[in-house]
C-alpha cells in the first residue's frame, strides 16, 4: 500500500526576528482534508508558523527561517511563482480585513483578479462562499451594500467567505473567531451538531417568537429590542446550514 503524501510538511522548523527565537524546531504533517489545531499563549510564534506556510513572513525584513516547509512533497520555499503558491493558501487573520467594496465584490475580487469574467459562474461562487461562511442568509437581499457596513461578527465571516473565494488548497485560521462573541460561536458549533428534523422544529419556534416580538414592538409592549436581532440571526443561520445540506455536491 503506496503512503498518502502530506499536505503539508513540516520538519525541524526554527522562526527567529533578530535575536528572539519565536519557534524552536516544530515538525508535524497535516493529511489532505485534516483539520489541524495549534494552540499556545500569545506571543508563542502561532501567527509567525502560519505566515511561514504562507510565505507572508517573507515581508518581514527581520525574520530568519530555518527548516523545510513542504506542500504536497514539494519545497515550498523552492516555488518560483510566489503569488501563485500563496493563491493555493487561504489565511484569514484575527481581525476581520475589510476591503471598501460591496458584500458582492469583497467576495468576487479574487476571482476576478485571475480571470473570472462571466456573471452566473461569480453568482455561482459568491453565494456559496457566503453559505459556507455562514453569511449569506443575513446579507443575500444587501449584496450591494458596503462590506464595512456590517457588524464586526459579520466582517470577520465576509473575510472568510473571501478566503475561499479563490478556492484554496489550505486555509488558516489565525484565532479567526476573535471578532465574534463566544456565545455566537458556541450557537454555530451546536446548530451544526443537530439533525435536519431537530433543526426544522428550532427554525419552526424561532419563527413563531419573530412573529410575536413583531407583535409586541408594533404595539409597543417590546421590551428586549436585542432579542430581535438575536432571533433574526439564528433564524438565518439555521436557514444557510439547511441550504448548504441540501445543496447537491459537485
């Protein structure tokens, strides 16, 4: 039985910015489709590893790099077409990175920029990042709406709808749910974790509580204004975890 190539390789890697050493000679593979978790205190080469993969940390006049990185067996630090190997790594920092464009063309630019021209094929790409990113039953009817317009929660995960949006091989997350309230990020994991019929009656309940606080502010008995906005997201959360399993797999 021939051996599975890693995705990626690491072996004996050393990070050092002047005379700090970051990272003291760290090796571990990661297989293809594995999800891979790093965690450490702040300040103990987290980032400087994945800007490493990613051949970012080459901005940094300072840092030294010792050790090999290799990307499907091949060196990665051998790639002649730099731009071309970063395009294979999505990397989605702490903070959500907004551009000044529309929640459409945040998620369209990098497409375009290697060539995507026509309409439906971005429409396409555009509405499954956003669903991928648990995004875009929140914004699918302001798609021309500024992205910086949206909540911090809401640019962090534009962000990473426009990580994917030129399909990377790899993405790294760099403690990419700061941005979003732990309660929300716990919300996302444990509706993930539910079946169709038990998030069926939860959208059902979800609906029914809208209805009513509708009621309640119209007749101006509404009380907790935050709740309407709490039931409207998890009602379109639920909805875009619905799409995404029912939508036939290319």
């Amino acid at each position: 039985m021939v051996a599975q190539t890693a995705k990626l390789n690491i072996e004996d890697l050393k990070v050092s910015y002047g005379d700090k050493q970051v990272i003291h000679g760290i090796s571990f593979d990661i297989q293809p489709n594995e999800i891979f978790g790093v965690i450490g205190p702040s300040q103990s080469g987290k980032t400087s590893m994945l800007r490493v993969i990613n051949r970012t940390i080459e901005f940094t006049a300072n840092a030294r790099v010792e050790g090999t990185v290799k990307m499907d067996g091949q060196n990665a630090y051998h790639v002649k077409d730099v731009y071309e190997y970063r395009r294979r790594i999505g990397m989605v920092a702490p903070l959500p990175v907004g551009l000044p464009l529309t929640i459409y063309d945040n998620v369209a630019f990098a497409p375009r920029s290697f060539g995507m021209k026509g309409k439906s094929e971005l429409d396409e790409l555009v509405t499954r990042c956003l669903e991928q990113a648990a995004l875009w039953d929140e914004v699918k009817d302001r798609l021309n709406t500024l992205g910086t317009m949206l909540s911090g929660g809401q640019q962090q995960r534009l962000t990473i709808a426009r990580a994917l949006s030129h399909q990377p091989e790899v993405l790294c997350l760099d403690e990419f749910s700061i941005a979003i309230d732990p309660v929300t990020t716990m919300k996302i994991e444990d509706v993930r974790a539910k079946n169709d019929g038990e998030l069926e009656s939860e959208l059902m309940a979800l609906k029914k509580e809208q209805l009513n606080l509708r009621f309640q502010r119209a007749t101006g008995q509404l009380e907790n204004t935050a709740r309407v906005r709490s039931v409207r997201r998890d009602i379109a959360r639920i909805k875009t975890i619905l799409n995404q399993r029912t939508r036939p797999s290319s």
